[in-house]
C-alpha cells in the first residue's frame, strides 16, 4: 500500500513538472522570438509589459487559487457553487484590470518613457484571459488529483500557441501586439478540452461563497503582491532610474532565473494540498514530514540547473539572445545562489497558507517588501544594475531566515527538524522494503 502511494506521488510529480514544462516551454519559445527579433529597448519595453502583467495575474491567483483548493477539499457537497463562486470573480477581476490598464495606458507609458507601451497595455485583456484561463484550469487538476489532465491541457496551449506564433512569423505580421492575439486565442483550446476531464460543474454563484472566496483570498492576494512586487522592484525602479536596455539586460536574467525555479512554480501547487490535509490530522510528526518532503524535493530539483547556470552563464546567455547581453552574466552570479535557498521561503509560505495562516505571509512580506525597495532605490542608483541584483539577492536571504525563525510561532515545525523526519521516514521505507 505504501509503495502504491509512493509511485503514485512520483506519477503526480512527474505530471506536474510536465505539465508547467509545457506551459513554460510557451513562454520560453515566446522569450527566444522577442529576444532574437527585436531590439533590446523593444525587449525592455516588453520585460516590463510582462511584469505588470504578472504582478496583476499574482493578485488574481492569490484572491482564487489556494481559497478555491482549499474549500473543493473540505467542501465537496458545495463544489458547483464554489465553482460558480470562482468563475465568477476570475471574470469580474480581469475585466477590472484590464479596463484600468486601457483607462491609464498613455499615463503608464508616460511615467517610464515608453511610449511603444501605450498599445501594449491597451490589449492587457489577452494576456490576463489567457494566462488566468490556464492557471484557472491548473487549480481545478490538482484540487482533484488530475495531473494528467494538467499536462494535457499545458499541451493543448502550447501546440495551439506555436501554431499561430508560427503563422504570424511566416505571414511577416509579427509585432508585439500580434503576439498578444495569439496568447488570447491559443486560450481557447485548452477551455476546450477542459469540459472532457470532469473537472467539475458549474453551478450558479451564490453570495455566501463569493463572500468566503473573498474573505479568505484577500490576505493572500496582499501576499501576492508584496511577493511580486517583492520580486519586480528592481525592474520597475530600474526602469524609471535607468533604460529600456538595462531593462531588458534584468529581464533576461530574471527569466533565465525564472526557467531555474520552474520546480518551484510546479510542486507548490502538488505540496500545497498534501500540507493542508496533513494539518487537518492533526499529526505533528506527519506535518514535519510533508514539510521536510516539500523542502527537500524543491531544493533536489532546483540545485542542478542552479549549478549549471553558475559554471556556464556566459555561453547560456550567448545561446539564448546574442553577445549583446553578456552584461547578465554578472547579474545571475548575484541572483543564482540567492535562488538556491528560495525552497525553504516557498514551503514556508504554502505551510502557513495551508494551515489558514494567510495574514501572517501578508505582514512578513510586506515589512520584506519595504527592505527591498529601499535597498534598491540606494544600490541602483549608486551601482547601476549590480546593485539592482544585490538589492534582491540581500532581500530574499533576510526574508527566508526572518520566516524560518516565525513560522516556530504558529507551527511545531521547524526546518531542520522536518528534514530529519522526513529522511528518518524514507530511511524506515527502504528498510522494510528490502527486508519484505
């Protein structure tokens, strides 16, 4: 029976790594046309297009994707209402956002001397449909244990994707705004093969679930936000203390760190479940090992394209654009070692989320968010980009060590603890297995 479980939590990793590599492999192939095909200003421009993007679809996933997990486990009887409830709010939130973006679109584009991102902006609906459409549908695989259909879906959008990229490029129409057509409609297979994986009906929503939805994910779109702004500071200040090239120069870092921590974006969504129903048995030595687990298998996963970014950063950043941006070489030998440390923050985070500690991760990151952006209003302007990636690096050290000392608050984990659980436990498996 153990073993069955074993192989079935490899199948589910497997399927989920696969699964953000397809989606990942979108943007990757995304990154490679724009970085190749257009002029490093047009990079920057488009580097920090995508970073407000980003920091909008943070909010939405924060406000609906841990409530909606959470509510679909412990709440079954209710899950067309829930439904109704999250389908909701994902559409009002994004016809928000996008119509505020368009309002202010020319003011945005004014205040970082953009003006070629006044378009952009006015599109945001694109982006925001179809990255919302697919973490949407990531949420409803994994509250059910569907890994499969998540890698099936991924699939879908990045052969629907690659098609119309690739139309678009041999019609000689590409643009950055015909990029955005295609992100918006290869959305739309995915949506349609959802409805053959019994992810679940639709009900009509009720005020009680919005109101629960809303009441919950409030604190973690906060964390959200101070996270992402947490993580995009540099980029925003360096683009209004520097230029759209020192932007695109940051950008390609932080998306080479982005592909780095792709273990991260995948298994928080698989250890997050497994968390908040351990909490819910109320067995300590269970939760050390679901917390040890989570943080040894993000870091095994992460430390080998880490190490390799470290030993090879100058032909990887040949490889991926041009000669033209070996200046991130010296940005990713500050960044990298910083990353390698981020599975204890993330484990950390999703615990206190698990366990209906959101607001906790709310004020932490918010005080962190304040260090960050002190530090790199000092060091970009008294080191130009180097004291950009300091500024990050320097903050992320000082958020993980300030988590591991609080979450002794709330849980009876500790890091080191959970670690040895969890080997003590694998340890015993083995064991029995070879002497059965």
């Amino acid at each position: 029976m153990k073993s069955l479980l074993k192989s079935k939590l490899i199948s589910g990793t497997v399927l989920a790594l696969g699964g953000q590599a397809a989606f990942l492999m979108s943007n990757m192939i995304l990154f490679l046309v724009v970085v190749r095909e257009f002029s490093q200003a047009d990079f920057g421009v488009w580097g920090l297009y995508l970073t407000i993007i980003a920091l909008l679809d943070g909010l939405r996933q924060g406000l609906l994707q841990n409530g909606l997990t959470r509510f679909l486990i412990i709440n079954p009887a209710s899950e067309k209402q829930i439904l109704g409830a999250g389908l909701f709010l994902h559409l009002v939130y994004i016809a928000f956002a996008s119509a505020v973006l368009a309002v202010f679109a020319g003011p945005i584009a004014q205040f970082w001397n953009m003006p070629s991102m006044e378009e952009l902006l006015k599109l945001s609906f694109l982006p925001l449909m179809s990255i919302g459409t697919i973490q949407g549908l990531s949420v409803l695989c994994f509250a059910k244990g569907k890994s499969a259909a998540y890698l099936l879906l991924n699939l879908s959008y990045l052969i629907a994707f690659v098609l119309g990229l690739g139309l678009v490029f041999w019609n000689g129409e590409l643009s950055l705004t015909s990029i955005l057509w295609v992100q918006g409609f290869a959305c739309l297979f995915p949506l349609g093969l959802a409805r053959f994986f019994a992810l679940g009906k639709i009900g009509f929503p009720t005020y009680q679930w919005i109101k629960e939805l809303l009441s919950y994910g409030k604190y973690i779109a906060g964390t959200n936000l101070f996270s992402l702004l947490f993580q995009k500071a540099d980029i925003f200040m360096i683009g209004y203390f520097l230029n759209p090239a020192a932007v695109g120069l940051f950008h390609l870092a932080t998306k080479i760190i982005q592909y780095i921590e792709l273990p991260l974006s995948a298994l928080s969504q698989t250890i997050y479940p497994r968390l908040a129903a351990t909490h819910r048995s109320n067995d300590v030595t269970q939760l050390n090992t679901e917390y040890g687990r989570g943080i040894l298998l993000l870091f095994v996963l992460l430390a080998p394209a880490a190490l390799l970014v470290l030993f090879f950063a100058s032909p990887i950043v040949t490889l991926l654009s041009s000669e033209e941006y070996l200046g991130t070489v010296p940005l990713l030998m500050i960044l990298v070692p910083a990353t390698l440390i981020k599975p204890w923050g993330r484990v950390f985070g999703l615990a206190l989320d698990a366990v209906g500690k959101p607001q906790v991760n709310f004020q932490m990151l918010g005080f962190s968010l304040t260090v960050n952006i002190i530090l790199n209003f000092i060091l970009i302007q008294a080191f130009g980009l180097i004291g950009a990636a300091a500024a990050t690096s320097i903050s992320i050290v000082a958020t993980i060590i300030l988590g591991q000392i609080r979450i002794k608050k709330y849980l009876e984990v500790s890091s080191g603890m959970a670690l040895i659980y969890f080997a003590k436990q694998t340890l015993t498996q083995n064991f029995k297995l070879k002497t059965s």
